[in-house]
C-alpha cells in the first residue's frame, strides 16, 4: 500500500473512533482524535509533494505554504488544522479540560469535511498518474 494511503487510512480509523467516542460522551478524547485524523490526512498531502515535517506545527506551517498559499486549499483548512491543533493540545496536556459536546461535534464534522477534501485532492492528483 502506498504511504500516503496508510496515512489517509489512519485518517478515516482516527475519525471512526471520534465519532465513537462523541457517542459515549467522551468529548476531551473525541476532540484528540478528531485532531488525529486531520493531522494523519495532511500529512498525507505533505507526502504527495515529497515533504514531511518532524512537528505538528511544522504540518500545520508546511500545509499553509505549500497548499494555502498557493490556492490549492482556503484559509478556512488552515485555520480548522490549526484549531484542531489547540484543542488537542488541550485535551491531551491539560487535566481540568474536559471539553464540551458543542466543541466535539463542531470539530468532528470539520475532521470529516477536512479528510473528504483531502481525499478529492489526492484522487485528483493520483489519478493522473500511470
């Protein structure tokens, strides 16, 4: 299997198991994995064009340049990648946060918009490939 569809197949095992956890209340954790599965799909589109990032904000500044910058994708992908990113940060790093069903629905459903909008550019890109 190709890298890039290992990487978007964490992507879509991390949004199953969000979409799980929002289902039993366990927002704080939903929120982390709903991040994960983002982070997993971008780096997918990092490895299309040969780049990879050793950090999580190393992703998120190489998706703005090498993707938002040059029209590829919106500032609205930007920001929900680096939104994202804070509330994991939260979720993971921070005891007294717990997280709110409005926040984890919120984010959940931009983790799926994010992986389906990645999914499309990677098909584009792939399929014009031999």
């Amino acid at each position: 299997m190709n890298e890039y569809k290992k990487l978007l197949s964490l992507s879509l095992e991390e949004l199953e198991i969000a979409a799980l956890l929002l289902e039993r209340g366990r927002y704080r954790t939903c929120l982390s994995r709903s991040y994960y599965s983002i982070y997993y799909a971008t780096q997918a589109l990092l490895l299309s064009q040969n780049l990879d990032a050793s950090t999580h904000k190393g992703t998120i500044r190489l998706f703005g340049q090498h993707f938002v910058k040059t029209g590829q994708f919106s500032p609205e992908w930007a920001k929900i990648l680096s939104d994202a990113y804070e509330l994991q940060q939260l979720s993971d790093y921070d005891a007294d946060f717990t997280g709110t069903l409005a926040e984890a629905e919120k984010i959940l459903e931009q983790a799926k918009a994010f992986v389906a909008e990645v999914e499309k550019v990677l098909q584009e890109l792939y399929s014009d490939r031999p």
